[in-house]
C-alpha cells in the first residue's frame, strides 16, 4: 500500500519545526539544513502522538463539547440537539487533525527513504510500522466524526475522498500488515524509548495495541458488514492483545497551555453529569450508597424505590428519562460503585476529589437555588448532597422557573482527578479488549475466552482502575436492575416488568404519595422489547467503564447498535435542529433524534470542491449532523 501514500517533502521542514519538544535542539546541524537522512523518525511519531492528544483549545471543543456531550459522559446542548460549530470543525479538521496525519505520514516517508538508501537505524523498520499502527488510529477518528476521508491522508493538494466502507477496509488492511512485520526481537536505545509517550517503545504492546484496535474496527462493522467484521475480529482475536493494567494506551498529561495539558482541564467547562450516566448507573450493582460514602454523607441515603421531589411543572415532563419531573433530594439508596468517584456529590466540600471550577466567582460551593412561579421565588431546594442527572433539549416555560438544574453547585460534576493534568488520557485500556471480546463471543464468533469470562474480565479490570475491584464478587452477581431496566450479572437474563413503585413527595405541598415508573422502551434496539440480555449488559459496562475517557466510542456504539438507552432531550419547543423530534413522539427513540456526524467545514467546498462532492456522494445523504455513517444503525 505504499503507493497510496505519496511524498510531502515540503511539510518535513515545518514540522520538524513545530516539534513538541524541540527535538532538532539535539541534533548537531542546522535544522533548516537536515537531510532525509538526519532526521529522526520518533521525532515525528513523538509529535503526532503528543499533539494528538490534544491542547485546550481543540479539547474543549472536540472532545468535551462535541464528543462527551454526543457520547452523554456529560449533560449539554449543542451537538446533543443537533448543532454544530463550523469554527471549531474547521479547527479540528485543517488545523489540527491534518498537522497529527502529517507528522505520521513523514514518519514513514522518511522511514522508509532511509531503508531504501540503507541509512537507516537498527529500530528504523519498528518505528515505520509503529507510525502505520499509530496513523490507523487517527484515520479511523476522523472517520467515525465525519465520514468519508481520504484515504491519502492529507498528502498532496486536493486529495480524492474514500467511502467509509474503502476507508475501514485500508485500515484493517493496515494493522493487519503493520503489526505483522514488528520485529519484536529489536530494541531500542534509550534515548528512542523516551520519544514514545505510549509504550516506549515496546513492541510487544505495539503488536497487542494493533490487535485490540483491530477488533474495534472491526466490530464497527458488524451491523453493516458481519462476514467482514467476524473475519477481521477472528484473526487479530486469536493475536497477543491488549488485556493488562500496564499495557494501556494511555499519555500522560501535564499542567499548563499546550498539546498534553489534559483535555478536561478547562475551568469554564461544568462537565455536569447526564441524565444518561444516572440512568445506567442508578441501582446498578446491588452496592449500598451507604457503603461507599463518607459517614457525614450517609444520612442523606434515601430508601430504596424513594424517586425524590415531584416539581413536575418546573422539569420537563416532554422526555423519555424515566425520572422525569423528579428531583433526587438526596443520594440514591444503592449505585454502580464508580459513579460517586467519576463524579462528585454536591457539597461535598471535604472530598479531596471535588471540583471547586471555576475559581473566579463560588457557584461550586452554592448549593441553594430556587425554584419560582415564574415571577416569584415560591421555593428554595438545597442540593447539597443530592443526586440527579440533567436531560438535554429545550425545557421552555418549566425551564425558566427552575434555577436548580444545570447549575455547578446543585450537579454532580467530573472528578477533579480528570481537572487538573495530573492524570493520564486514555486512548485503550484493558477492559475494552475484554468487552470487544464478550461481545464477538455472544456473538459466535471465535474467541478465546467465553463470552461471560470476558464480560466478568472486563468489568473487573475497570473496577481495579477505580480502586473498587474488592467489590467485584458483589457487583457481579447482583440482579437489580437500573433505571434502563438492565442488571450486572451476566446469568440474569429476565427483563424487568414493565413498571416499579415508587415513593416521591411533592415538592411544593411537601404530601407524599406513589407513582408507577416505567422502564423505558428503548424502541432502536430490538424495537423496545429487550431491556437486558446479553448484548445490553457488555454495552452498558463499556460505556460506564469508558466514561470519562473515551467518549467517542460511547458515541460510536450508540451510533452502532442504539446502545446503551439513550433518553431523548426535552422538546418543550421546537428543537430546530432535530425536526423529527416533537411533542408528539418524545416516548419513542429514533436515530434521528441523536447526532451521527460532524458536518465538513465550510472551507472544503472551497479548497477541494471535487473532494467534497465525492465525500458527500460517498456519505449518501446531505452533509448533516444527522446523517447516519455507513456502519451506524439507520
């Protein structure tokens, strides 16, 4: 496939220039004046895998505002109703994504010019197919945002676009090959394995890396493509794979402004928890709340089947989240043991975890809001240690008479373990390889392991990332359900009833009463029949074990499958960019109630009009954030 990558010689130059770490400080000539031959190809690996790991600017856009939001790691609007910002994809696209391809397409131009001319290194081969390994992963994220791509990635000017079908081909086609011709013999010296931010540069987890990313790319097609995604995911299953603690894909972040400052650092972004993350975690695992809070919390533990508050004229009641028109004036009874420490109880001030964003006014620590007649203050509600998830959508006239939700001191917000750059970005862990594994498995596909060891496998390695792994036992045989109606263990197959009883008190004449609960019919999948076999219980466990790190693959499998039960946001008014969605139907889930895409910028109408026009022939509708890509459910 060499000759799908024609050269850029003109961008080696600038590149080297802009290395993160300006490594051509260490190279006894003028760099203006370096050869093909004294240019170092970790240099460039080490720029793009470091870029790409985003700066502040492009992180708040991309993977805070476009894909924790589409992927409901967190509660916002935007993409969640169907917009989009032609700036911030602009950036994205030509700005950033093109700079990160770039830097890998000179890696393995100038690895293999060196090769070719015999100046090459002992390790120089290695480092070629790592940067194969390494541009697969970024094609495939430009794809999954927009669609068809080209497949000459960015080289040249005005390259010709790929279908998506063409373009997962290529990249399966890649890791495949890459992976095969890692010398895992070869090592490199020190000062090489310092340029790898990854695996410094250990082949063997490389090779597993390639394997495990097959699988995900290969299991992207199995609604579309199943001869095609079973034959892919069975050879590179049956490869070494990624499937330990210490062979994470993971960068670590550091404070500041530039390209490893962690991605969630922004002061000005809430990260307020979705409705969606309640809902899925709520009750999940049989865990007592009691258990896992702070002895000055556990009062505010409320009963079990306790729904909370009723204020249903002042949330909105035109949604399909269970709990709609409910406040959770406290905590809730039992939960996924990793939902308290992804994200942070209101007022809960002594936590070492809470996030106290932004610094510049006390909002964090303002925990009483009030509620009004839509003039007035009729009610003032304290959120200090309560626990409630925001739905998306337009929330009209109840809306305007709420000041509680959505607000920074009454959330529940990402942990300021993820806030501050002192941790690491993960970009695969274990656990994925083990639910890619139990769900081929479930499959029939060849595996090897069963598909209950790989869903046990997976839930528990993520546990042991939350420093709750003593739960495992526990948390894994429980039969309850959560509020989708899905439980933990994996023998538990019975679908809930259709509704449960709960106790709620109203929230203005403080009566109580009861109130039957349904389990939402989450109608893309199975038509709404199947709340919890097999398939729901591994995409419910990957998409809390993702969250908060990898929220486009919690994009991509809803987009795949309609899994896990997204809510549909509020439709009190029109949402102009979700036409379908109306007053009418908000019990029922569609596709076309949740973004698919990102729209191209604006700009490649202008600079490759021929391109777009292929792309947009390709995609197969109009070049609309509601557009379906070739592997999404449609």
């Amino acid at each position: 496939m060499k000759n799908r990558y024609t050269g850029i010689w003109s961008l080696l130059t600038v590149l080297v220039m802009a290395s993160s770490c300006n490594k051509f400080d260490e190279i006894n000539t003028n760099p203006l004046a370096a050869s093909a031959d004294q240019v170092q190809v970790d240099y460039f690996i080490n720029n793009s895998i470091v870029s790409s790991q985003m700066d502040p600017h492009i992180a708040e856009r991309v993977f805070i505002l476009y894909w924790k939001t589409a992927g409901r790691q967190q509660a916002g609007g935007g993409i969640s109703s169907g917009g989009y910002n032609d700036g911030w994809s602009s950036d994205y696209y030509s700005s950033y994504m093109s700079g990160w391809l770039n830097a890998a397409n000179s890696a393995i131009q100038v690895g293999n010019d060196q090769v070719a001319k015999g100046t090459n290194k002992l390790y120089t081969k290695n480092l070629v197919q790592v940067a194969r390994i390494w541009r697969v992963y970024l094609m495939s994220e430009l794809s999954d945002n927009f669609g068809p791509i080209p497949v000459n990635s960015f080289q040249g000017t005005n390259p010709e676009f790929a279908s998506v079908k063409d373009v997962y081909y290529h990249l399966l086609a890649e890791l495949k090959d890459a992976s095969a011709k890692l010398d895992l013999a070869v090592v490199n010296p020190d000062a090489v394995k310092k340029q790898d931010p990854a695996f410094q540069y250990d082949y063997n987890k490389w090779k597993r890396y390639a394997n495990s990313l097959r699988m995900r790319l290969a299991m992207r097609l199995s609604e579309i493509d199943a001869v095609k995604a079973k034959a892919e995911f069975e050879e590179a299953a049956a490869g070494v794979l990624l499937t330990a603690a210490d062979q994470t894909f993971k960068v670590t972040e550091r404070n500041g402004w530039d390209a490893l400052t962690g991605v969630m650092s922004r002061e000005w972004n809430a990260q307020i928890m979705s409705a969606t993350y309640r809902n899925l975690t709520y009750n999940l695992g049989g865990i007592s709340s009691t258990n896992q809070v702070a002895a000055g919390l556990q009062a505010s533990v409320k009963p079990d089947n306790y729904i909370g508050l009723r204020l249903q004229d002042h949330f909105t009641m035109k949604t399909n989240d269970p709990f709609a028109g409910y406040w959770l004036d406290g905590l809730p009874n039992k939960i996924d043991p990793r939902a308290f420490k992804a994200f942070i109880i209101p007022g809960d001030f002594a936590n070492a975890n809470f996030n106290s964003y932004p610094s510049w006014d006390n909002t964090a620590k303002t925990t009483a809001r009030t509620l009004t007649d839509g003039t007035n203050p009729i009610k003032t509600i304290d959120a200090k240690y309560t626990w409630n998830g925001v739905t998306s959508g337009d929330w009209g006239v109840p809306g305007s008479k709420n000041n509680l939700r959505a607000f920074n001191g009454t959330m529940p917000r990402t942990s300021n373990e993820f806030r501050t750059s002192a941790s690491s970005r993960v970009f695969f862990a274990n656990w994925e390889t083990y639910f890619l594994l139990a769900e081929g498995a479930a499959r029939g596909w060849v595996s090897p392991m069963t598909a209950k060891a790989a869903y046990e496998a997976g839930v528990k390695a993520n546990l042991d990332y939350w420093g709750v792994g003593a739960q495992s036992t526990a948390y894994l045989a429980s039969t309850d359900y959560n509020n989708a109606g899905t439980s933990v263990s994996w023998d538990h197959v019975t679908e809930p009833s259709a509704t449960r009883t709960m106790a709620f008190k109203d929230g203005i004449t403080n009566v109580d009463g009861t109130v039957q609960i349904k389990y939402p019919d989450n109608t893309i999948y199975k038509s709404g029949a199947v709340k919890n076999d097999l398939l729901t219980k591994i995409i419910t466990q990957k998409f809390i074990a993702q969250t908060p790190w990898l929220p486009l693959e919690t994009w991509s499998d809803h987009r795949r499958l309609g899994l896990p039960f997204f809510e549909n946001p509020a439709i009190e008014n029109p949402l102009v960019n979700m036409p379908n969605l109306t007053a009418g139907n908000f019990m029922t889930v569609s596709v076309k109630n949740f973004p698919q895409r990102l729209r191209y910028p604006s700009g490649l109408q202008n600079s490759n009009a021929a391109g777009y026009k292929q792309a947009i022939g390709f995609l197969g509708g109009e070049d609309g954030v509601l557009t379906p890509l070739w592997w999404a459910k449609k």
